[in-house]
C-alpha cells in the first residue's frame, strides 16, 4: 500500500496516523481526507437530519472540571458540562453531549441517551443500544418541540449554543 492517499475532494495528502489510514473511503472508491470527511458528515447530518456517530468520554479541562464540580452540588448537575461527546469516524467532527442517561433495552439490556447541538444549530437527539457498541443513532429534534427547547436551554448555559453560532448557520442557510 502507498504511505498515503490523496483526497479526492481537497487535492491534499491524507495524513496517516499510527493506526489509521487517514482517509476514509465512500462506496464508489473515492478517497476523503478526515478533515473533508467532517465536512461531507456535517452536510449529510443538515441534509438528512440523522447521523450514526460514536459516543465518547471527553477529556475534560481544567476549567471545566472545577466547573463540573461547581455544578456537581446538585443532584446529577455534572453530567451537564457536556462530560461526553459524539462524533463522526474519524473524530474531524465533534459534538459535547447532555448526557449520557442510562435507561433499560428489552433486548440489548441496556440503553445510553444523549442530547447536543448539532450543525444545524438545532437539537438532536442519540441513542446507544448496549455495552459493547459506542454506535449512536442520531436524529435531530422537532425544532419548537419541548424536547428540543430543554436542550437549546442547556446548550445556552454551557455556552454551546451562542448568538454568533445561530447566526453563522443561518447565513450558510441563505448563502
Ligand atoms: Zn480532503
């Protein structure tokens, strides 16, 4: 195999790490950098208003772990700082969760739900089935929904969700 690729979308060479590739691959061949892998995963998710992400544990800062802690006086409060993150394969495309909440699976036992701002600046919504997968599902929220108004809120107070960001996304909407 070639040391690297070349993306077929940018031109650039696909930078490869020790246990990736640095590219990833479509179904007609087509070699994509990780960086227009992120691109391509967010167009599809504003297109399609779905996704399957991985969940992940961040690394959380320093600032933000003496602000988990503010937060963690109350009851279930620390998760909020967005201690998990989604993402797409290659991890060039990055979304921090409310959540994960864990509920039960009649078949796979266990279920793990979160919640985030995606793209598209609305709401979205995941889901992981079971233990041995990090695969969520995602589905973007009715937008005036409470489900979708509850997260926007969060998304606010943790600063994921700003003025700058809505405004950012409606100009790429008029562009
Ligand atoms: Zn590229």
């Amino acid at each position: 195999m070639a040391a690297s690729a070349v993306c077929d979308q940018c031109g650039q060479a696909c930078v490869k790490g020790d246990i990736t590739t640095g590219y990833g691959i479509d179904e007609d061949g087509n070699r994509f950098c990780f960086r227009c892998c992120g691109v391509q995963d967010r167009e599809s998710m504003v297109e399609t208003g779905r996704a399957v992400l991985y969940l992940a544990k961040r690394n959380l800062s320093d600032g933000e772990l003496a602000h988990g802690l503010m937060f963690s006086v109350g009851p279930g409060l620390g998760r909020r700082i967005g201690t998990h993150e989604v993402t797409n394969w290659p991890g060039s495309l990055r979304f921090r969760t409310w959540g994960p909440t864990k509920g039960s699976h009649n078949i796979a036992g266990s279920r793990y739900d979160v919640w985030f701002i995606g793209p598209d600046a609305e709401a979205w919504w995941g889901v992981q089935y079971g233990d041995w997968t990090q695969i969520c599902h995602c589905k973007r929220l009715k937008s005036n929904g409470d489900a979708a108004q509850d997260v926007k809120r969060w998304a606010r107070r943790v600063g994921l969700l700003t003025d700058r960001l809505q405004s950012k996304v409606a100009a790429r909407v008029r562009a």
